[in-house]
C-alpha cells in the first residue's frame, strides 16, 4: 500500500496575486512529481485579508490501480481549524496532516480515486474534505 504526503504552500498576497503565486508552485510541485502526479490531490483558498494557501497531497511511490468500473457509493472526512490565517503550523498540524492521515488509511484504489476540496471562511472554521469511493468495482 502506497504512503501519502504533502506539501502546503502559503502567499501573503491576497486575490488574484495570491492565487496566482500559488498557481506557479502548485504547478512545479506536481511537474515535480512526474507520472505521480495522475492521482495527486490539490486544494486551494484565499482569505480575503489573509493568507492564500494551497495544499498537494501526492503519494510516495507509482500506484497501480484498476479503472473504475463502478463505484457503490462514496463516504467524506474532514478536517478543520480556526487558526489565525499566519497560523501556518496550526493548519498543517489540525487540516493537512488529517487528511494525509484519512489518504493513508485507505486501500490504494480509495485514495487514487478519491477527491479534495477546501473551503476558508473569514472569521470562522476553513476546512478541507475529502470524498472516497466506498466500493469499487
């Protein structure tokens, strides 16, 4: 079974500067990851005020997975924190590393097929989800 891991990214600009920053080092890190990159996950927000950040989980080896056939239904996790936007150690430690951490307990298949996304609000939780098959076929 392959390990997952991540890297997290953060701008201090904000709106479209932010974003772009974060465009440039989300694309050298899954050019970066060469043929690993096909079932890399990434996620991005801006904080309107705060930081924009970005998050690529990857995983540390080639997989080896079927193609879906059919897929019996999907479960989601998340993980959240209300951390200061500079917090950059509270988000990787209550976010990030919960959800390398749900990637890493599913079987190869799950987590190649899986699903990210990531919400920030202003003055309230920013949360990533993740969304995984349940069965596969």
């Amino acid at each position: 079974m392959a390990t997952w891991s991540y890297e997290a990214f953060a701008s201090a600009n904000s709106g479209r500067d932010g974003i772009s920053e974060l465009e440039h080092k989300v694309m050298a890190k899954l050019e970066s990851l060469g043929a690993r990159a096909e079932h890399a996950k990434t996620a991005m927000t801006n904080v309107i005020g705060g930081m924009a950040r970005a998050v690529v989980y990857y995983p540390d080896a080639l997989l080896s997975v079927p193609t879906a056939r059919k897929i019996s239904g999907w479960r989601k996790g998340d993980a959240n924190t209300i951390a200061d936007s500079s917090d950059t150690e509270r988000y990787k430690e209550e976010m990030y590393q919960s959800i390398v951490e749900m990637l890493n307990a599913l079987s190869d298949t799950q987590a190649a097929w899986s699903k990210i996304s990531a919400t920030a609000c202003k003055n309230g939780c920013a949360t990533i989800t993740i969304w995984y098959p349940t069965e596969t076929a």
